[in-house]
C-alpha cells in the first residue's frame, strides 16, 4: 500500500494578502513567490512550503490549522512576542509527545509550532 511520506504544503485563504504577507513574514518565514499584491503567494517553510490565496467574493468562513516542527519551541515563542504578536498561549507539553504553542494569524487560521518531546 502506497503511504504519505511528507507535506509539501499548506494553502490558506486570506481576504488581505498584504496583512497576511506581513504576518508570516514577521514570523520568520522566507518569501519564494507572490507577495503584498499577489493574488497567490508562497512561503518556504523548511522542505516544504505556506501558500496563502486571496479569497474573492463572500467569505465562507473557512478555518484550518497547519503544524509546523521548530527546532525550540520556547525561543520560537519569545522570537513571536519580541516582534509584537501575540500567541494563543506559552509553550506546553502534550500529552502525545510534543511541545507546543498555537497563534491564529490575521483570517483566523491556527498555526501549531511544535516539536517533539
């Protein structure tokens, strides 16, 4: 049976392209294509990559959460606050093995920066 390796990507939809450039930007991720003005825009995210869409027309309300692995969960969080974001809540360990932290970006999507325990 064939098996899912990896994740290439993780697309979300904004209504503001520029505010969303900014965020992810401001949190570390390197541009690879699109931008403010794009109506798609790519980030690199490690191997793999975040793709944000603007959304056209009426909002569906839409929600998704991607998990990305950091190499220090607590430095990561503190990397957030010093540039004036304002994560969900401090580092915890899970209970399935993983350090973690969540913050929701400007379309209300929840981003996870875990790593394993």
């Amino acid at each position: 049976m064939a098996e899912v390796t990896s994740l290439n990507a993780v697309t979300l939809a904004t209504r503001d392209m520029a505010r969303a450039v900014a965020f992810y930007s401001t949190l570390g991720f390197r541009l690879k294509y699109g931008g403010a003005d794009a109506p798609f825009t790519s980030f690199h995210a490690g191997a793999c990559h975040l793709n944000l869409f603007r959304a056209e027309g009426a909002w569906s309300g839409l929600w998704g959460r991607a998990i990305f692995y950091v190499d220090d969960v607590d430095a990561f969080h503190a990397q957030a606050l010093a540039a004036g974001l304002k994560p969900d809540f401090a580092p915890r360990d899970a209970p399935w093995r993983e350090r973690y932290f969540h913050i929701t970006d400007p379309d209300g999507h929840e981003l996870s920066f875990a790593r394993p325990l």
